[in-house]
C-alpha cells in the first residue's frame, strides 16, 4: 500500500472531447467522469459504510472516520470544481475565441497542472477507501501528499495558479462590464446546473479556498486521534507542512498583489509639484517610478500642516519610502506644501511629501492615542510632520 500511495498516480481519462478545438494541453472531460462526485458533498461516513459497522464502533473512531472522510470529500468535491473549470469555462473560451492567448493565460495559467495534482490526490484518497470500510492511519499518506518533492510541487502549482488573480478578476470584471457577447456567454455558463451557483470567480478562487481547507480538515482528524499513538505525530506534521506551504502561497501571492498596485498608482501619479521645487529632497524623487519599490502597507492619514490646515493623505509606506499621496480626481499627487517657520513673520519652509525612512524619528503624541510626529532629520531645518489615522490600531500598524 505505501509504494502504491505514496507518489502521485496520474489518472489517464479516456472520454469523447467535449470541443472539437479544446487545448490539447488539457484532458478531455465529460458526462460521468466529470461529475462522479455530485452527491458526495453532503454524503456521511456512516452512511456510505451502512450502520451496522458504524454501530459496532465507539464513538470517537465513528468521528474520526467522519473527519477522514470529510478531507476526502472535500478533496473530491475541489477536483470538481477544478473539471467544471475546465470544461464550462477554460474550453468554452477557447473554443468561442472569447479571450486572447495573454488573457487564457492570466485567468488559468496552469490548470492542467493543477487537475493532475488533484486528480491523483483524489485517486489516492479513493484507493484508501476502496481498501476497506475503515481507515486507520492517513498520516504517512498525507505527509507522502504535502512533504518531500510533493510538498515542492503543490506550493509552485497553487502559487502560480494564485499569483496574479487579482489582475483576473480585474479582466473578468472589466469584460463582463464592457464585452456583451463575453457577459452573455459567462451567464450562460454559469446558469449551469452543474455549476451549482457558483460563478466564474468563484472557481477561480477555490483552489487557494481548498489550501486553506487542509490544515483545517486535518486539525479535525487530529482531534479525533490518539494523542500518545505515532499516527497523531504524523498528521501534526502533515497539518504544519500544510500551513507552511500555505502561508508561503499567501506571502507570493500578497507580493504580487502588492507589485499590481504600484503599477495601478504609477498610472495616475502626479509628481509635477517636484519638478519645480526648491526643496532638495522633493526634487530627488521628481522622476520616482513605484514599480521599482516595494509595497509594506497602505491606508488613509490626516496631515496637520497647522492648527487651522488638515490635509487627507493616501499613504504608501515602501521597503525605504513614506509617501504622502493627496487624492485629486483620478489623480495621486505628490504636493510639496509651503509653511511658516516658527517665530518667523517672513520666512517659508518647503515641505516635501517624500520621506526617506532611514533618516526619519517617530514619536507618539502623548494627546491623541491616534497621533504620532514624523521627525525628518534631512531638512537644514528639520521638520515635524503630524499625522493622525482614524484609529490608535491603524497608527500602531
């Protein structure tokens, strides 16, 4: 049982295509093959193994082979998901010419790789079953799953598949909104019986759902286990593997989207006020491109410039960089403010709206829990930058 369950099994599927022009990267799905887990989603352990056999069992091994089964439910009822994908969505674009080649691409840009993963896990989980009507131990066989060379190429299929989903469902939402033939075709699809009311972004977004169900569904197994017996210690480490590569998919995909909107506000940022000052720190970034930088966190600031001017900021906070954004239209300006020296009647200093981290203070203002000073150090006059956020969690962060 361990040689046979302990690689994946690709599961070759002989069916008619169901479009004469389909990618033949993709497998040819249809009818039963597609569908066999339909009514599997709601199904019981107890119920598939008749009670006679649940009856005969103490109650915490009846709940765990509950538990097990659920992870491998859920396993099947993702695979479906992943087939009618294929089958109602990726063909049907392909076959219609909905979306160039680029678009394909970025909507499902490895979907054959994903099915073969989930197909063989799924193969696996059914072979299990297939050996009798209770499972003992699924420790070894979920750590041969998500450990090794497995757990390698898991973690590089779903971070590819995930990696630019927020420019998907961007693309998917500007279609729907601008191409009728693109929206009527989609609705059609989704009016589908067999989609089962789930729409196009949503099944783009189940495959980073289903990583998030593992670590879940084994914690559960976990609960039902004998916590002294080798196979508790095996699932742990199958539940941490999970997590890892989990977050590390969360840390790529978070990356990416954060490199995605720098590119969105490179678009409409405004630096002209830096062009013509006279302050030297402005002018230093007059030519500042975002998409060279890295996005930490983002959110709204009010800047008190004096006790009679408050200024609403968008404010980037880059790996090195503090931006302080005004939002004017479609516009993101980078505004160079002018203000009054203090115990001056004639003197202005220039204010830049660009702060190098490294050369900053930051100090709590012991009045306002939501306040905090910005103490730029590379002014000849260094300056105090007030800025207050709409809560004392969001000044934290």
């Amino acid at each position: 049982m361990g040689g046979c369950l302990s690689s994946f099994h690709r599961r070759n599927i002989e069916t008619p295509n169901l479009w004469s022009t389909s990618d033949p990267s993709l497998p040819s799905l249809l009818g039963d093959d597609l569908f066999y887990v339909s009514d599997l989603s709601s199904q019981k352990w107890k119920d598939t193994v008749g009670r006679h056999v649940a009856s005969s069992l103490p109650q915490r091994e009846v709940d765990h082979q509950e538990a097990i089964n659920e992870l491998f439910v859920t396993e099947a009822s993702h695979l479906r998901l992943l087939r009618v994908l294929t089958v109602f969505f990726y063909q049907r674009m392909f076959r219609e010419k909905l979306l160039s080649q680029e678009e394909l691409a970025l909507l499902f840009p490895n979907l054959p790789v994903l099915l073969k993963i989930h197909s063989s896990l799924s193969e696996s989980m059914k072979t299990l079953q297939e050996q009798g009507p209770i499972i003992h131990e699924i420790g070894h066989f979920m750590l041969s799953q998500f450990g090794g060379p497995a757990r390698k190429e898991i973690q590089q299929a779903v971070s590819d598949f995930c990696v630019n989903q927020s420019k998907a469902l961007e693309l998917i939402e500007t279609k729907l909104q601008k191409d009728t033939r693109f929206r009527l075709i989609i609705q059609e699809a989704e009016s589908n019986y067999q989609c089962r009311h789930h729409q196009l972004k949503d099944l783009i977004l189940s495959e980073m759902q289903q990583l998030t169900n593992y670590p879940l569904l084994l914690d559960n197994i976990i609960k039902h286990t004998d916590g002294q017996s080798s196979e508790h210690q095996k699932l742990c480490q199958a539940r941490d593997q999970c997590r890892e590569i989990l977050q590390c998919v969360k840390e790529i995909v978070k990356k990416a989207e954060n490199h995605h909107r720098l590119e969105t506000y490179q678009m409409c940022l405004d630096t002209t006020s830096l062009q013509w000052t006279t302050n030297a720190l402005a002018a230093e970034f007059k030519n500042i491109d975002l998409r060279s930088h890295c996005l930490i966190h983002e959110g709204p600031l009010r800047w008190r410039l004096r006790k009679d001017k408050t200024v609403d900021l968008h404010v980037l906070l880059l790996e090195n960089l503090l931006l302080l954004l005004q939002r004017k239209d479609e516009r993101l300006v980078l505004k160079c403010h002018r203000k009054r020296l203090w115990g001056s009647s004639g003197t202005w200093q220039t204010i830049s709206p660009v702060l190098k981290l490294n050369v900053v203070l930051i100090r709590s203002v012991a009045t306002d829990p939501r306040a905090f000073f910005v103490i730029c150090t590379t002014e000849l006059v260094p300056h105090l930058y007030r800025l207050v956020a709409s809560t004392p969690s969001e000044k934290n962060m």
